[in-house]
C-alpha cells in the first residue's frame, strides 16, 4: 500500500492534522487513557511515576520518528517487566534496572538490524489472519480480567459502588460515542473519564486534600547515569530484565497486527517491522537513560483509535507532549494519579473488548474457515491458552507470557499443520 492511501472510513485517517481545539482535547484523550497504566508500573516497582510519564512521552515521539510518523502507536510503561525490576530495585537500585532496560532496547535494535537484512516477505507466511484474528482478540479479552477488578475490587474486597461508578464511567461512553455530534463526539472517552472522576468525589472516593496540598510544579527525580549515580556494569542484572525483550516483541507484533486491521494498513511492509521494533528499541533506550521503566505500545490507546475512528498521528504526538508537560505540573499529576479504580475499570470494558472484536472482524473480512479442523485447531489453542494466560515459568525470573506463549503455539501450529484435512 502507498504512502498516499488514505482511509475515508476513519473519522481523521493517519496522516490528516486535526484543528487546534479538536487536536487539543483528543490528545488528552489519549493521555487520559494510557495514565492509569503507566503510573502504576513505577508504582509497583517503587520509581517515579512523573519519570514513567516524561519517559513515554518521549518514548512516543522517538517511535514515531523512527517510523517516520505513519504509525499511531503511544509507547507506556510495560508490565512485563514489573517482577525482575522489583527485585533489582531492592538489590541494585536504578542503576541496576537502568542497565536491563537499556539492553532490551539494543535487543530490539539488533533484531530490528537482522530483519532489516533478510527482509520482510516472510511475515505473510508467519502470520496469517487464523494465527493474527485470535491473537488479536487475545489481546483485548487477556485484559479483561484487569478491568473487571479494577471496576470491582476495593482492597480485594468487593464493592458495589465501585461496580455502580464503574457501569455509569461505561455506560456514559457508550451514550457519548453514539449520540453526541461535533467536536464533543470525537472525546466520548475523556469525558466519561470526567464524569465518571466526579461522581467519584461526590462518593468519597478521592481524597480531594490531597490535591490541594500538592505543589503546583515539581521536577521529575531524573536518574541519569554520570549524572545522578556512578555507572558499574551490572550483568546480573541486564541478565534478569534482559531476555524478555523476547516476550514483549511478540506482544509488540500483535499490536501492530490490531494497527494493520484498524488503519487498513499493512505496517508489517511499510515502514516494516525493523522500524517498529526499531522504535520501541529506541524509546526503552530513552527510558532507562532517564529513570524510567521499559516502555512497549499500548492496548488502551488503540481501543481509543478503534472506538473514535480517529488515526492521526498527531494527536499522539500532542498525547505524548501533553506527557512531558505533565511531568513537571505536578497538582495535576497528583489529580489523574487519584483516578478511581472503577473509572478505570468502566473504561476499559469498552476499550479492550473493541480491542477484542477488531480481531473478530478481521476473521470474517478475510473468510477465515472455522469448519476446517486446521483452523479450528490453531484458533481454540490460541484463545484458550491466550486468554487463560497459561504462561511458561523459567526460573524466578523469566516468565513468558499467555499471550507470547500463545503467539508463538499459534505461529508453530500454522507451519507445521497440514494446509488440507487428511
């Protein structure tokens, strides 16, 4: 496909520039979106959040570089990574975890370099829709845990206002996608997530004292080798974290997967999967020389693309620059960090389950035979083992995942399994 497609289905196509006022409240959007997630990583591990925010920000725009601004794609701190960098973080401290994380970037780039090399034709072979539908659809339902106790659980405990804040977060997206016209229908995500945020203080569920208190502006605690600490090579550490750049590419790969079918695209062939995996190389890089965790494209950002049908480019790049702004205005960091869990929640039943039916669509758009026993086969294995996130555990500190473990069952059986039923 040429760089001079342009898809008349979507609402702003990739590379259309939306007007100021537009472009403003739809990067919010999206920056409202990712938030939730990419706090809570540092949270976990014990860094800084205001850094995970400057360094996705930062992350994106050097992705979206390096992919010379054709794909939508928001980079935000990855899960995969919490377990190895909470232990390091006890042992090591930053400058441990800043020396993985910046060996899964040079990862992604040598792979990037080695598929530059033999080039790109075999990704069709690998990937066909029975192996990339389910995935795709894995993508969105392994989620779905996550958002559900998110819109439930109050300390692990059940909560019926959180599920009642959680249903009226989502319930007020789907009336604002459908009904509202104009530039507010193009921000139904956002302003579910206001709504939703106010109902929540009105029933006591943020702690508004705290916002108060907090200084309107504060620099983020950079960790920067040379600078901030001493650098001693530390190869237990690039051990630990190291390696799962393996894990993370495959999740990488499925996005692109839900990017292709979305933008009517094939991002596999153009710009090629070298830059993509070239990007998020470059932008954990970035991260570990600035203190923040690894960072890999996010689910939440493109549920936000499929639901809005808006694709442009530009409106992740003011997401990402809303980010590093944010970073320093740190009231308003400590306002979104007190998002309540069920708005979170409520959010994120519509944005991973249209995750979810973009791979469903995508199978019958391309006449996927379930009657075949082939595809039957390859298609259950991959949801079951996907979504069950039946993972494989190597030691105590590799740990590949139920969707890479399913992604790569998927790719096997496809090869190997006879085309013909015998």
């Amino acid at each position: 496909m040429n760089n001079n497609y342009h898809d008349n289905d979507a609402i702003l196509d990739v590379n259309d520039k939306p007007k100021l006022l537009p472009w403003i409240g739809l990067s919010l959007q999206h920056m409202f979106s990712m938030f939730g997630s990419t706090v809570i990583v540092p949270l976990l591990v014990g860094l800084s959040p205001s850094i995970a925010l400057f360094s996705s920000g930062v992350g994106t725009l050097l992705h979206i570089l390096i992919t010379k601004r054709q794909i939508p794609a928001y980079m935000g701190s990855s899960f995969a990574f919490i377990v190895p960098m909470a232990a390091l973080m006890k042992t090591t401290g930053y400058p441990g975890i800043a020396q993985g994380v910046v060996t899964v970037g040079i990862v992604y780039l040598i792979v990037a370099a080695i598929i530059a090399m033999i080039g790109k034709d075999w990704v069709d072979h690998l990937l066909p829709p029975i192996v990339v539908g389910p995935i795709i659809i894995v993508i969105g339902l392994s989620l779905a845990g996550s958002a559900a106790k998110d819109a439930m659980m109050n300390n692990n405990h059940y909560d019926i206002k959180f599920f009642m804040i959680a249903l009226l977060t989502l319930f007020l997206a789907v009336f604002f996608n459908i009904y509202l016209k104009g530039f507010l229908g193009l921000i139904p995500i956002l302003l579910a997530i206001v709504c939703g945020y106010g109902v929540s203080i009105l029933a006591g569920l943020v702690d508004v004292s705290v916002i108060a208190k907090a200084p309107w502006f504060e620099m983020p605690p950079f960790e920067i080798p040379f600078v901030n600490y001493s650098f001693h090579l530390n190869v237990g550490a690039i051990i630990a974290i190291a390696p799962i750049a393996f894990v993370t590419m495959t999740e990488h790969i499925g996005h692109i997967m839900v990017l292709d079918e979305l933008t009517h695209r094939d991002y596999f062939k153009n710009p090629g999967l070298n830059r993509t995996l070239a990007g998020d190389g470059a932008a954990s890089i970035a991260a570990g020389l600035l203190g923040g965790p690894a960072v890999t494209s996010y689910g939440e950002n493109i549920g936000v693309m499929a639901i809005t049908k808006v694709h442009s480019v530009y409106v992740l790049i003011g997401a990402a620059i809303f980010a590093i702004l944010f970073a320093f205005v740190n009231k308003l960091n400590v306002l979104i960090m007190q998002m309540p869990a069920p708005v979170i929640g409520g959010i994120s039943f519509l944005l991973f389950g249209t995750i979810a039916a973009s791979g469903i669509k995508l199978m019958v758009e391309k006449k996927v035979d379930l009657n075949s026993k082939r595809n039957l086969m390859i298609s259950s294995i991959i949801l079951v083992i996907g979504v069950g996130n039946a993972y494989l555990q190597i030691g105590n500190q590799f740990q590949f995942t139920g969707l890479a473990l399913a992604t790569v069952i998927g790719i096997f059986l496809n090869l190997f399994l006879p085309k013909e039923n015998k």
